[in-house]
C-alpha cells in the first residue's frame, strides 16, 4: 500500500486518498530542511563519486544510475557477495531499534525492502513503517517484493532525498538507515534531517560498511572489494563498474570514530557503535534530544 497525498497529512494515517500500486514521489518544502542542512550545503561544489572527483550536482545522477542498473539483481548480489551475512548485520540492527507496536518507523535508502520486512510485524497494525528511497527502480523492488509477500497493511514506500525528508519534525520514533548513507552527497545534512524527524528519544541507526580493525582482515578485504567484487558483478549483473564503484564509495566513507563524530555535530547524543564482522561493517546508534 502506497499513501498518495500531500507533505502536511504525512504517510501512516490512512485516508480516502491511499491507493495502492504507484509511488509517493514527494515535493520538498523549504521549510522541511533545518538551518543546520541549508548552511551545509553552501560553497560545496565538489563531492567523491567512488575515487572521481565530482560535481555535487552530478553525484545524484550517477548514483542514481549506479542503482537503476543493479536494482533487480540487488538482493541476490547481496547473498552471493556476503555469503548471506548482510542479513544476521540487519538483523542485529533491527534487536537494537527498540522498535514496539504502535511505533512509526522510516526506513531511508530502504531499497529492497530488507528492513521494512522485519520491522513490519514489530509495528504491528497500530504503527507503520515507512519504506523511503531517492531512487524509484530499487523503490519498485522493494514495493513489489514486500507486495508479494502480503507486507501491505501498515507499510508506505516514499521516494525521497535524505537530505531534505519531507517529513513533519518529530514524526518518527525510529529512523534506519543501510547500506545507504555512503552514497548520499552531503551525508552531514542527511543525518540533521534524520535528527529533525524524530520524536525526543527516538533511535537513529546507520548500518553501513567501515574500516576492519585488524591490518591483515583489512588488506584480504580490499583484494576481495577490488578484485573479487566486480567480477561477480560481471559475471551475475553483467555490471562491472557499478561494483567497482560500490566498493570505492566504502573506501571513502568516513571510518567509525568519524561517523560518530558526525552524528554527535548532527544532534544526538549518546552515540556509539558495534563492529560486525571484524569492522567490514559498523553498526552507530544514536538518540534523537
């Protein structure tokens, strides 16, 4: 089910106007983005796409090309490029939350729908998730497959920008965010509007890959991203550089102390983090004020 209305009657409160079988896309009004987000942005013309230096204009386009090729083949990349684990790290996200019945859940760069469909039946019919992402092929997966599997009653799909949420202030109690953040152009600005958007003491989790703590995991990592990756990439998706890609966008994600620095600037508090798998991946969490 998807909720077609305007920002002012946001999504999980059902109406007259949900309809089912088409996409939110949703306008983002001026007022949706923080002071903190707007003097971000300024006199920030240059971004990383991967190792490219790039306009922050173009960073948008070109990962948004990145995910409308791999969209179809992303969940079977996953299982084959993880071996599977990248759903015992959402799992584990997901026992953090603290997520209950009657809670609104946003489920950012939500993609397929990995999240949503565990924190689905958390929520129960008296709370909502809210499965968002800026691009509408990986939106159209995740719609499709949560459909299929009769994840319908209390779950919304929006496709919006991270960096300026079309949500109302202190909407949400749970804001998530996987394997996303890495690709957002001012990830600064998307972590304020994570914060703007929750309710006092809400949870914001970020799941994402980082920095293995030990040199020789790290070094075996690196030939596997760089060498391994692309070719399965190749050979499964037919799609080399967007693998490529991926796993340069890893290497510039900021490492664990970093991020968590960044969410501490952003607004919350109380943050920390895990590390899964000897750091290959990073688990931060942290509390809306």
């Amino acid at each position: 089910m998807v909720w077609t209305r305007s920002i002012t009657q946001p999504p999980c409160q059902p109406s007259a106007t949900t309809t089912a079988g088409s996409l939110t896309s949703a306008a983002m009004p001026a007022r949706m983005a923080s002071p903190v987000t707007v003097a971000a942005m300024t006199d920030r013309n240059k971004t990383h796409f991967g190792y490219r230096e790039v306009d922050t204009d173009d960073k948008v386009r070109l990962v948004g090309e990145v995910f409308h090729s791999v969209a179809r083949r992303y969940d079977l990349m996953n299982d084959l490029l993880s071996g599977g684990i990248h759903r015992l790290w959402k799992r584990f996200a997901i026992e953090l939350s603290g997520v209950r019945p009657g809670h609104r859940v946003l489920d950012l760069a939500g993609g397929t729908g990995d999240l949503a469909k565990l924190m689905a039946p958390k929520v129960g019919d008296s709370g909502c998730v809210v499965l968002a992402d800026i691009n509408d092929s990986m939106l159209s997966v995740g719609r499709d497959r949560l459909t299929d599997r009769g994840i319908t009653r209390n779950v919304g799909f929006v496709q919006a920008n991270a960096e300026a949420l079309p949500f109302p202030d202190r909407y949400f109690d749970c804001v998530t965010i996987a394997f996303g953040l890495r690709n957002v152009t001012h990830k600064d600005n998307a972590l304020a509007e994570m914060c703007r958007v929750l309710k006092p003491g809400g949870v914001a989790l970020v799941l994402e890959f980082s920095k293995p703590r030990n040199p020789l995991l790290g070094k075996l990592y690196d030939n596997y991203s760089f060498h391994v990756m692309p070719q399965i990439g190749k050979l499964v998706a037919d799609d080399e550089e967007s693998y490529r890609y991926l796993a340069e966008s890893i290497r510039m994600h900021p490492d664990q102390d970093t991020l968590k620095d960044m969410m501490e600037r952003a607004g919350f508090s109380r943050c920390e983090y895990y590390n899964l798998t000897g750091g290959i991946v990073a688990l931060h969490k942290g509390i809306a004020p």
